[in-house]
C-alpha cells in the first residue's frame, strides 16, 4: 500500500482502539489487529488517493469500500468474513485521505502461506475447503453478488470445525444488475491468475455471473491441491498469463494428484473450463457431490 | 438412454406395440395429431402394457406462426383450446406468454401425461434474434408458470431451433451461458433441431442436420444442459439418438415417417408433392443408416455384419414386410445401440461411438468393394460429418 500510515499516528488517532498492531498490506488497503469495545477486531485501513490523474481512482477506491462494507452488512454465512463494530469513518492524516472501519479478526493463516509452507492436504481437507468456497458463492449468487477476487491469498483456514475456511475481501465484488462502479472500461477488477476466460470479453460486465466465482474456486482449489497454478507460469508475462487463460488447456489434476478420487479432480478439472455453461452450476448439486466422495 | 416414440400422422397400433415388446421407453405425443378427446384412452392403453411409461404431449406452439398462412397445414392442432395463431410482434409482450404458458399448461396438467412439455416458439436462423429472446422469455417464465399449477410432474422448456442457428459458435455459445445458469429454471428441455430436406422422401443422413457443427453443437447442447442438471429429451433424433445420449441426452425420439426422424417446420406447409410411399427400409447398425429390402437382401450374404442379429431382422428374411414392422425395426435397432454405445462414462461413450463410425465406414468399404451400389439414401458421406462432428465436439466441449 502506499502512503501507509505511521501506526503511531494511528494509535493517536483510533485512541479508542488498543493494542494496535500491523498484520498486512494490500494494494490500497493495510490491515491492523485491534481491540474495540472490548473485541479484537481487524481494523482495516484504506487510503483514498487524490484524483489528480483524472482517472476517477479515488471514487474507484471508495466505491470498493462502500460496496465491501454494504455487501458484508447484509451477507449472514460463516464462510464470509463479518463486519465489525468498528463503522467507516474517513480520517486525514498527514495530507493524506483514509477510510478506516473494521472487520471481525480471523485468527488463521491464509491459503497462501500454507502453500508457501509445501503443505499437501488430503481430500478431507480439500474437500472441506471446496464445501466452504462453494457455499460462500452460494450465498454472494443469493444476494446478487459475485466476488471476483477468489484466490488463495483471500482464504482464511480456521481451526474451528463450524468455519473451517473463511473468504475475505469484498472489496471488489460486483452487485449484478447494479451500477457499473467500475468506469473504467478497460480496467478489469480481480488478479490476473485467477480470473474467468470471460473476464477478458469487451462486453465481461454484461456477460459474467456467479460462474467467474466458480472458476476462480476451482483454480484455487487446483493449486491448494497441486502446489501447481493450473494457468499461470512463474516469471511469465501478463499477456502470456491472459493467453493462457483464454486459450491453454490446463492439465488435469489427477496428474498432480494421483492420490485423490478421480470423481474430486473432474469436477475442479469441470469448473475451469474456458466456457461457463461447461461449468457446473448448480452449487447444491456440487456440494452434495463434494460431501459424498470417499 | 431411453427411446421415445415420436407419434404422427398414422399411428395405427405401432406405439402400443413397440412399448409392448419393450424396445421404447415411451411416447411424446403430436397435438397435430392426436385428439385431446382421445388422448386420455390412448394413454390409458399404452399404460395395460407398461404402467411406468413416459408419456409427453408436445403443444407445437412453434407452429402458431404458421396458423395465418395460406399454405398452413395444421391438422388438429387448431383443435386445441390453447393454440392460435400470433404475429411475431405480439410475443415480444411478456403478458401475451405468461397467457401462452398458462393456456397451455393449464391443458396439460389435465392429461395423464407423465411430465409436461411446456410452449415456446421455432427460432429459425440465429441466436441473435428476436426469436431468440422470445424463446428465452418462455424458458425464463416456464417455472412459474407451472409453479402456481402446484403439480408434482416433471416440466420440461421446449428449445426449437433450425440448424443454422447452430452455425455461429459465438452467439450459441453466448445462447447457452445464458440458458445453464437461470434462476428458476424448468426441470429439463426438450430439444429439436429443424433441418430442410434435400428432397422429398430422404432420410435423415441426407438431410441439412447432416453437417459436422450442426451434430457437434447438438451434442454441447446435450452437454451442457446435463452438465447443469437439466433432463434432456431430443425430439425428431432418430439414429443420433445415442450420440446424444453418449454425452449425456435422458431420451430421443423417432417414428415412422421422414418427418418424425427429422424435425423441419416445412411440415406445417402444405406439400406439393404426392404419389408413392417411401420404400420400407432396415436401419443396420453397421452402417448406421438405412438400406432397402433389396439392397440388404443382396448384401447380407456377403457382408453378414450388415445384420443386426435383433429379433425383428425376421421379418425380413425371404419378403418385404409390412410397413408398420419397419419402425418397430427403427427401434429395436436405436434401443441396441443405445445400449451398446452409451454408460455412465461420457469418455468411453466418445471413443465407443468414434469406433462405431469406424466400423461403418470399413462396412462401408467392404459393400463398395463388392462392387453393390447403394441407393441414394444410403451413401456413404454422412458418415465423415459424424466423425468430423465428435472431433468438433470434443473441441468444442473441452474434453
């Protein structure tokens, strides 16, 4: 993120909030572990850049926030990251411009450092993981949502039993049949790797739904699995990457992963088909067939 | 994969006889040809022989545009209280369906029918139509027509649609992201594809439906829709039946005129030709195709394969047989393949139906090198767009 703020000024200015302590950083956004009325919470801070450029980024950045903390409002599911108590509020500090409000504080490690640490899950695992991811998009698709920035850096695992794995930021998902927030036309929101094929189609913003969310699950799932992205290559450029995407097969992952039931590997080979009809797409069926393999 | 027959003009006992042998599954009915004041003791027949038979009425509501031509020829359609004619413009008015459904399935739901084949128009030419959104506008609004019925059945959206809509990959495939993911959509579709003949009286593997895409993008239609949950019932399939079954297709459907193995709109036109009937042919699995009683005759000596070892295979030996037995002929031979060629494992159904178009085309080869002339219907050609269009949907279906 840049201009991050001094986390002394911030323990300054959120007097109210203790033990301030940094946690991560994102593009625009630096998250921070605090204790608000008596609850330790994830304080998220996001900077809200001058429109100098003329290039609408500052709405851009605030419309993501509204949207995320809008959509986690409404979003009753354990598989989706809560609102916290801590409500948006802008802050200036220095000459700088920041939306500061608060999450519930998932106390886990993210899907990438378990990949970072050659951790190898059994199907059990994986097909808890798949269960998870699943009925979060089930419930975004309910309440006309989808979230587009699926991918192991946004997945939480929990040690507990009745949440094992939790998806985080909002930040970019897309209210279908809403307003296009995004203006921009060529900009298109989520990260390269796990985007849908269809994303990269002129028209995505009339054409995509629930199945881009499906997509970017079973690419998760393909390299929580594998160790191995299904798409991208290390060091590759980004236009080869959107090649890929559109036009490689990727290999199927039984070929990884041996070991696990043919019928789990189909159906995450099944969701990051190019076409999205070739996608299942009913989340139940998809579900129950996920709880029935051995 | 189960078999349907496709009821028509001239049914005589032919339905009751081939679910009492039990080579079909059951029967999609033709409004045009079937009286609703018949139709509950017909069903009532078929049901003596096998209780658990499927039995569909297909409305033909496609046909309303038809109904104002000078030409039209509808037969008892008109019969039906929910059939009239409607201009194109009209239907673009979502209340004008929602009274279509209604109308119709209020019809329905009155019949002993074992699931309900819901309305919807032809599109002819193209995805990117106003016939297209039409149709989408009755398969969006089918489930809810049918949901205030409070009936248990099964409803299934008719999809028509003429071949050359399956031309343009794009616009199909843009069609089918947008059908696989409705919000309240019916059970399953029943499919058919509308072709032109070529000519009077030829079959199926002479028609326009023929064509590697048009096959290839009947399968991905067949593909996808199971993929998503849906049942998929194809109308008019005739010998494609278990190529659609193969990539998952629940049923087809045949009967024993050209017209009922082969969907087209031409036949609400009244014809212009007459005269003799088609000759009764056998329908060889080898080949997959049909040959005359003469040709199998002077072939099955040499090239004993051209057999299907089926019990109907009888009423040819030694003379011609009556007209009636060549249907049940139809289906015995369909049931076979179907049984042979289509599992549970879409793969294996592939390379089973790659190496059945295989062995019709060394069939093939072996009755040209005995030097025997086929009749028109029976040439050889077709055989490369079945091939060609497995290669294309493998292709096109990612596998």
């Amino acid at each position: 993120m840049e201009h991050i703020p001094d986390i002394n000024l911030l323990k300054i200015l959120l007097d109210k909030i203790a033990n301030l302590t940094f946690v991560a950083q994102g593009g625009f956004k630096a998250v921070y572990k605090g204790t608000y009325r008596g609850e330790t919470e994830a304080i998220k801070v996001v900077w809200i850049p001058q429109d100098l450029n003329g290039e609408d980024l500052r709405d851009e950045i605030a419309g993501r926030v509204t949207r995320e903390i809008e959509a986690l409002r409404k979003i009753e599911t354990p598989f989706i990251a809560r609102l916290g108590t801590f409500l948006p509020q802008l802050f200036k500090i220095g000459e700088y411009e920041y939306l500061i409000y608060s999450e519930e504080f998932l106390d886990g490690k993210n899907l990438r450092s378990k990949l970072q640490q050659n951790h190898k899950p059994d199907i059990t695992e994986l097909k808890t993981l798949a269960v998870s991811i699943f009925e979060a998009i089930r419930i975004l698709k309910a309440h006309d949502l989808i979230h587009r920035d699926i991918k192991p850096d946004n997945i939480i695992a929990l040690k507990d039993n009745t949440r094992p794995f939790v998806i985080l930021d909002l930040g970019i998902a897309f209210k279908l049949h809403g307003s296009g927030l995004t203006r921009n036309p060529i900009y298109r929101p989520g990260t390269l790797p796990y985007m849908a094929p269809e994303m990269f189609n002129p028209h995505f913003r009339d054409t995509i739904d629930y199945r881009s969310d499906l997509y970017s699950a079973g690419v998760t799932i393909y390299e929580y699995a594998s160790g191995k992205h299904p798409i991208a290559k290390r060091g590759e450029d980004d236009y080869t990457t959107m090649y890929r995407i559109v036009k490689v097969a990727p290999i199927p992952l039984a070929s990884h992963r041996p070991d696990l039931p043919p019928e789990f590997c189909q159906i995450i080979d099944q969701l990051i088909k190019k076409l999205p009809a070739l996608r299942p797409s009913v989340i139940d069926t998809l579900s129950k067939k996920m709880e029935e393999l051995s | 994969m189960k078999l349907y027959a496709q009821h028509g003009f001239g049914p005589g006992d032919k339905v009751r006889e081939g679910i009492r042998e039990g080579i079909i599954d059951g029967v999609i009915y033709s409004a045009r040809y079937e009286k609703q004041s018949n139709i509950t003791k017909d069903i009532e027949e078929i049901k003596q022989y096998a209780e658990r038979s499927d039995i569909l009425l297909d409305p033909e509501i496609y046909a309303c545009f038809h109904a104002g031509l000078p030409d039209a020829q509808l037969g008892g359609l008109t019969d039906w209280p929910f059939f009239a004619a409607y201009r194109r413009s009209q239907l673009e008015t979502t209340e004008i369906v929602d009274r279509i459904l209604e109308d119709t399935l209020t019809v329905l739901i009155n019949l002993p029918l074992t699931a309900i084949i819901a309305p919807n128009i032809y599109i002819p030419r193209s995805f990117n139509s106003i016939e297209a959104v039409i149709a989408k506008n009755f398969i969006r609004r089918t489930r809810s027509a049918f949901a205030h019925k409070e009936d248990k059945r099964r409803v299934f959206s008719t999809l028509a649609v003429g071949r050359d809509t399956l031309l343009d990959q794009m616009e199909f495939e843009s069609f089918l992201n947008d059908i696989t993911a409705l919000d309240n959509p019916p059970d399953g579709f029943y499919l058919l594809i509308g072709g032109g003949m070529t000519e009077e009286r030829t079959d199926l593997s002479q028609s326009e439906i023929m064509h590697a895409d048009v096959i290839a993008n009947w399968m991905l239609l067949n593909y996808t829709l199971s993929l998503n949950g849906f049942i998929v019932i194809n109308g008019c399939s005739d010998i494609l039946t278990p190529f659609l079954g193969g990539v998952g297709g629940h049923a087809g459907a045949t009967g024993w005129w050209t017209n009922l193995r082969m969907f087209s709109m031409n036949r609400y036109i009244r014809s212009v030709s007459g005269g003799r009937l088609p000759l009764v042919r056998y329908l060889s699995n080898s080949i997959l195709n049909r040959i005359t009683f003469s040709e199998r005759e002077a072939i099955a000596a040499l090239v004993p394969e051209i057999n299907n070892g089926l019990p109907h295979d009888k009423d040819y030996e030694g003379k011609e047989p009556q007209r009636n037995i060549e249907v049940l002929q139809t289906w015995e031979a369909i049931a076979d393949l179907n049984k042979r060629l289509v599992t549970a494992d879409t793969n294996e159904n592939l390379s089973r139906l790659e190496r059945s178009v295989n062995l019709a085309e060394a069939a093939y080869e072996n009755i040209s090198m005995l030097g025997i002339q086929l009749n028109v219907e029976a040439k050889k050609e077709y055989v490369a767009a079945l091939r060609e269009g497995i290669r294309t949907f493998k292709r096109n279906a990612e596998i």
